[in-house]
C-alpha cells in the first residue's frame, strides 16, 4: 500500500517538475531580431567551397577513369 502512494507521488512529480521548469510565461515583447551577417555567412562560402571541391573531384576522377580505359584499350 505505501509504495503505490510513493509511486503516485514519483508520478505526479515526474510530470510536475517540467511544468514548473519551463521558461517564463508570456511574450518576451516584441519580435527579436536575428543576425544573418556573422557566422551564417560563412557557413554558406564553407558549403559552397564543400560543393566546388566535390564537384571539381569528381571531374578530374573521371577524367583519370577515362583515360585508364584509353590505355586499357590501345
């Protein structure tokens, strides 16, 4: 009988606990504004470099396939 309340109160508990430790209530009052500028930027000249690299890659290992078969073939 005891250890269905301390369930009961490890339940009730578990389910208490995030509602009290939630952020605050209400709007924070107005509409934050969020930098685009700083590291946004260059994540995005880090993925084009990604891109350009893979791509420039991939050129030159079926330039080396191609001429493999060449070699292959004479």
């Amino acid at each position: 009988m005891r250890t269905k309340y301390i369930n009961l109160f490890f339940c009730l508990l578990a389910i208490a606990i995030p509602f009290f430790a939630s952020a605050q209530f209400g709007d924070p009052g107005g509409d934050p504004e969020v930098p685009i500028d700083g590291g946004l930027s260059i994540l995005l000249a880090a993925g084009a470099g990604y891109v350009v690299k893979k791509g420039y890659d991939r050129k030159k290992r079926k330039e080396k396939e191609r001429n493999e078969k060449s070699e292959i073939g004479e």
